[in-house]
C-alpha cells in the first residue's frame, strides 16, 4: 500500500507516469512513446505480451491493449472467432479481438476517466493485471481451437478450469 499512497496525495498525476512508474517497480522492459502513450513488455507463462497504454484528451481515456502474435490456419479461423466469442462471454472488463492483418490476437480496454476523475494507481494495476491474467487464461483455449483439433466449447473447458486453481 505504501507504493500506491506516494500517488494518492497529488490528483494531478498524469495515468501513463503512474503506469510507468508500475513498469519501473516490476522490471518490466518498457518504452516511453510520448508523453501520452507507453509501451511494454510483460512475461507470461505461455507468452511476451506486449502492452500499450495511451491516454485520450479528448474523451478522457486510458486506452490499453494487450498482443500477441497469433497466425491460425485459415481454414480453422471460424473456429476461432467462435472461441473469441465464448471468451468474451466470459469477460466481463476487457474483451478480445483478432486483427487478421497483423496476425495479432488483442486484449483491450478502455478506462474513461471523464469529469476529471483521477486513475489510482491500485486501479492501473488491476487493470495490467486483468490484461495478463486473461491473456493466460485464454492463450490455451485459442491454441486448441486452432491447432488442437478441439472444438470452440471444448477449448474453452480448459480456460473454465484453470479459474479454479490448480490442484
């Protein structure tokens, strides 16, 4: 809590400086792209996600999305959109996306900060953190609608069970 508390007593601090700050606290490999944006890299179990941040004056939101590099078959990507919609079902702040001209599958959400509420820095933390753990969470059951020969709903079965913990 003490990290957080240095933010908490100046409202006027801008969301990507508090998310550069979390990258510094985390090691985590990072690029300042302007004064509004920031890029990163976050080492996952499966992958390197690749994390971008940037801040919207002119609706008042932090914009993140979450890459990763993702070439399915063509003939498998029916399937995959499927398994895009089954995991959004089951996402209830962010979403996935495919961006079939950069083979990248994207996590992304927006925070809208609108009337001149302030990010804490507890809420930007979350916010990687959900990025990350979804990413996790999903990568196996976007591999096995793909590759794996698995449909769509049975795929899924394996991002439900790791909800539960591990035994």
């Amino acid at each position: 809590m003490a990290y957080a508390e240095h933010y908490l007593n100046n409202s006027e601090i801008h969301p990507v400086d508090i998310v550069q700050s979390l990258a510094t606290h985390r090691d985590w490999d990072f690029d300042r792209v302007a004064d509004d944006q920031i890029a990163m890299s976050v080492e996952g179990a499966w992958r390197t996600y690749s994390i971008t941040l940037a801040w919207s004056d002119i609706d008042e939101t932090l914009r993140m999305i979450c890459t990763f590099d993702m070439e399915p078959p063509r003939e498998k990507m029916a399937q995959l959109y499927e398994a895009l919609n089954l995991a959004n079902d089951n996402c209830w702040a962010g979403g996935f996306s495919f961006w079939k001209d950069h083979q990248m599958m994207v996590y992304r959400y927006g925070l809208v900060l609108t009337g001149g509420a302030t990010a804490s820095p507890e809420q930007i933390d979350q916010l990687l953190h959900s990025a990350v753990t979804s990413c996790e969470r999903y990568y196996p059951a976007f591999q096995l609608a793909c590759w794996g020969d698995q449909s769509p709903v049975k795929a899924m079965d394996v991002a439900i069970a790791q909800a539960y913990g591990r035994a």
